[in-house]
C-alpha cells in the first residue's frame, strides 16, 4: 500500500525579502518531499507566504503602495527564490487567496460552534514585530531599560474589543500530546522549552483585532480582523480544500510534518493544535523546529548589512554546493553559521575531492581501459562484498534519519560509503591491475560504479541536478533512479557517456 506524506514548510511572512533563512527550511523540506517520492509514497509538499497583518499593512504604507500590491510583489519574489533553489513544491499557498480566506472562516466558524470562542476586550503587551501577545511576566529589559517581548521586539500596551479563544482549556490535553506522542514536537530542546512554557500556565488567547483592517474578516462581525497566526495556521487544511471534507487533496491529512524556525515553534506546537483539538481535526504527526543562520558569527539584520540572498550564493557556488552546504555543516536543528570559507571548504573537499574526484576517476578508467562499457557482474570478493554491503544498507540508514529530520546524519551516513570507495579504489589500484590482471581490474571498476550508482541516487533529495548529470553518466536510465530500482543491478555491457566533472572546485576571485 502506497504511503502519503505531507510535508509544509511555514509559509513566509512577506514584509521583507527572502533570505538564506527561508531557503534554509524549504531546503530541508524539499529533500523530505524528494526523498518520499523516490522511496515511492505519494507526496504532497506545500509552501507559500503569510500576508495579511498589522506589520504588512505599514510596510505597504512606508512603501505607498496598497497592501494588497504590495504583498503580490513581495510573494513572486518568494516563489522566484523556491524555484532558484529547486524548491519541488506541489502547491504555493498565499492567505490573500479566495480558497484560504473561505477556509479560515470555516475553520473559525467551527471553533466557534464548538464553544472555544468568545468575545471580551483585550488589554496587554503587544509586540508587532513578533505579531505576538506577551504576558507582563514573559517580558524583559531592554538595552534602554525599557520592557521588550523575550525576542527583544519592542512592545506596546494595547486596548481593545476582541475574540478570545479559550487555549486555557487545553493545557492539559496539549501536556498528554506531548508525553503520549513525544515524536510529535522535536527537536530535543524546542520540545523542553515548550513544555515547560505550556506547564507554566496558558492564557486565553486574543484571536482579532479592531485597530487595523489588513486581515481576515471575522465571520459575522466584520469589524474584526482574524489574529494574523489563527489566519496564517489554517494554510495547512486551507491548501487541501478544507473544510471541503471529499477534496481528493483531504485525504493527505493529518500533516506528516510541519517544518517551522524555531522562532515560531510555539505556534505551531500551542496554538495550531489546540485550534485543531477545538476544531475536531486530526492533529499533524511532527513539528520539527530548525535552529537560525548567522552570518561569518554576526546575527543576520539588516543595519548590519548582512542578510544574504540564497541566489547570491547559487551565482558564485553553484545551486546544489549552497544546498548541500545547508544541510551538511551542522547538525538538522541547530543553530548555523554561514561563511564563505566554511561554503568553498565543503565543495572543494567533499563535493569536489570526495565525490566528484570518485566519480571522474572511476568513469575515466571505464572509458580507457573497458572501451567505456559498464563490466559484467562477475564473482565478487571479500571485500569487494564489503563495499556493496555498505553500499545496500543506504536506503534504510537514510529513512531512517529522514524519519527524525537528521538530515545531516544521512549525509553522513553517505560519506562513510564514499570513503570507504575512496579507500577501495587506492588499495585496489584498477589502474595497476590493467597491466597485470584485466579481469580483476574490471570486476573492481563494475563494484565502484556499482557504488557510484547507489551513492548518487540516494544523493539526489539533496543534489538534485548534480546528481541526475552523475546518473546520466553512469548509464543509469530515468526510470532506474528510484530507491527500490536500486535491487535490479544495472545490466553489463551498456555503453557510457565520455565522462564529465560534476563538482569544479571553487577558488575565490582575486579582489579587483
């Protein structure tokens, strides 16, 4: 039986451009979603951009523009950068959209019906920057002493009508998700910290606004607008034709994983399933929360001039380099430093000394000494079944990382094959073998390309261009990339492409 897997990535807040910061987690999804598709389980990977909101409506004014110009803008340059960086969405959601404001008024309307809503007048600490509602004990002092949200946005005293939703009722049945499905919230430390939040007490939570009109109308009182996180949760059901029960894209609920930044964990892990418990819905099966980018150690912002466009760095290092650096440089879930240096050390050992020098070196000696013929499958030794072993094992070591977002772990588990080839193919020395035993030297070229074949495939979630040239070149034909493809060796005698390098190395210009 087929496997479905949803896999979301937050949808982006669109009051600034895109940043390696996006990129990052669409990244991290887009292997998710590449993987479950090669493994055979029917996808469906969703993203988009978040676009109603206080925040929006005076980024539109400064910008003076109308909002609703202004967020068209702002989301193609969203969707521009998902598609430079090979982003395999199946649908991208906007929350301006017809189909996503019917949705959320659903979802409101059957909140309400259920008891969870009622109206009183809020009055509290507000920080627009997180579009968050703090309480007078979570604040801070800022570096003037004055009182800030715990992220260090500035706050402000706010009084007025709005809904509430009773997220106090769900405290308790939201602390038994977290122990009864301790998959459910990870990683390790995100989990911690919103437990003890929820154990700390909830609060009601103001779910409308009357100060501003960019939002969600309220269903039957237009005079509020929807809390922009209630509006911007709802793209999940939304995208699949909620509350449309029969839409074909239903039956992908619940959520198989919801990839967010671990600034906004709290929504997604509080909020987004107490609305759900509230609503009767299925709740998501994972939120897994990655760590922040800073850059060359300096956090990234704008006054310091060092946000940087993921396309900048696909311009210099190429698109699969920037996508394999990503997810190779630290640990799935942490926190990530970006440097240039650190970005040309990754390609130039791994990619293009580990691999590509592999690869090129292999297929060069095919072509010299086996007329560029891919050698019969013959006896195999000890080691030669060593290698292979290691080599078979791939699929299930990588699903099994895959399952707990240890991205960086799979790739580990890859490069432990690698060099393992690496050291195969210096204590073979097929290159000597030509002058003393042909045959061996062809049994020895079939095991490495053999490797080559399962390396690359189960490479291509996360390089997928670089490795389909790879694929190509091995003679693997399209419909033999898929993981199970990977049990039927590929048959002798097929005749190779002249052999190309995948992974140039990259040298910095001389300045100038």
């Amino acid at each position: 039986m087929t496997r479905r897997f949803y896999v979301t990535t937050p949808i982006y807040y669109v009051n600034g451009a895109p940043h390696i910061g996006h990129a990052y987690t669409s990244i991290a999804a887009d292997v998710m979603a590449r993987f479950h598709r090669l493994a055979g389980d029917d996808v469906f990977f969703l993203t988009g951009t978040d676009e109603h909101g206080q925040k929006v409506e005076q980024a539109a004014q400064a910008a003076g523009v109308a909002p609703k110009a202004f967020v068209d803008t702002v989301s193609a340059n969203f969707r521009a950068m998902a598609d430079a960086m090979a982003i395999s969405y199946d649908d991208f959601i906007r929350t301006t959209e017809p189909r996503h404001i019917a949705s959320a008024q659903a979802l409101w309307r059957k909140v309400a019906d259920n008891g969870a809503i009622y109206l009183d007048a809020y009055e509290g600490w507000y920080a627009l920057r997180d579009e968050c509602f703090y309480g007078e004990d979570e604040l801070v002092a800022g570096p003037d002493g004055k009182k800030v949200a715990p992220t260090g946005a500035p706050v402000e005293w706010v009084k007025e009508p709005s809904y509430f939703f009773r997220l106090s009722d769900y405290q308790d049945r939201l602390l038994a998700l977290y122990e009864q499905h301790p998959e459910f919230l990870g990683p390790h430390g995100a989990r911690n910290e919103i437990i003890s939040f929820v154990k700390q007490g909830l609060r009601d939570l103001s779910i409308s606004r009357t100060s501003f009109k960019w939002g969600i109308p309220v269903p039957g009182d237009e005079r509020h607008v929807m809390y922009v996180w209630f509006d911007a949760l709802a793209n999940y059901l939304s995208a699949l034709g909620y509350p449309d029960t029969d839409a074909p894209r239903m039956a992908f609920w619940p959520a198989s994983l919801h990839l967010v930044g671990k600034d906004i964990a709290r929504f997604h892990a509080i909020y987004w399933p107490a609305f759900l418990m509230a609503a009767g819905i299925d709740l998501p099966r994972k939120v897994f929360a990655n760590g922040w980018w800073t850059i060359e150690g300096q956090k990234m912002s704008k006054s310091l001039g060092n946000v940087i466009d993921p396309r900048e760095l696909v311009a210099d290092f190429g698109l699969d380099a920037v996508r394999f650096f990503v997810l190779r440089e630290v640990p799935f879930g942490g926190d990530s430093d970006l440097s240039r240096k650190a970005l040309m050390t990754r390609n130039n050992v791994e990619l293009a000394n580990d691999l590509g020098n592999l690869a090129q070196r292999t297929l060069s000696l095919v072509a010299r000494n086996c007329g560029g013929v891919v050698p019969q499958r013959r006896s195999l030794t000890e080691e030669d079944q060593k290698l292979i072993g290691q080599v078979a094992v791939l699929p299930q070591l990588l699903a099994a990382q895959i399952e707990r977002c240890a991205l960086t772990d799979a790739l580990e588990d890859v490069w432990k094959v690698i060099r393992a080839c690496n050291a195969y193919i210096d204590h073979q020395a097929p290159w000597a073998l030509r002058k003393t035993d042909e045959a061996r030297m062809a049994d020895v070229l079939r095991v490495l390309l053999d490797a080559l074949r399962g390396i690359a495939t189960m490479l291509q979630p996360f390089m997928p261009h670089s490795m389909a040239r790879m694929l190509d070149q091995l003679g693997v034909a399209e419909d033999e990339r898929t993981f199970a493809a990977l049990e039927t060796p590929l048959p002798g005698g097929r005749q190779l492409p002249a052999p190309q390098g995948i992974f140039p190395r990259y040298v910095e210009p001389e300045p100038s």
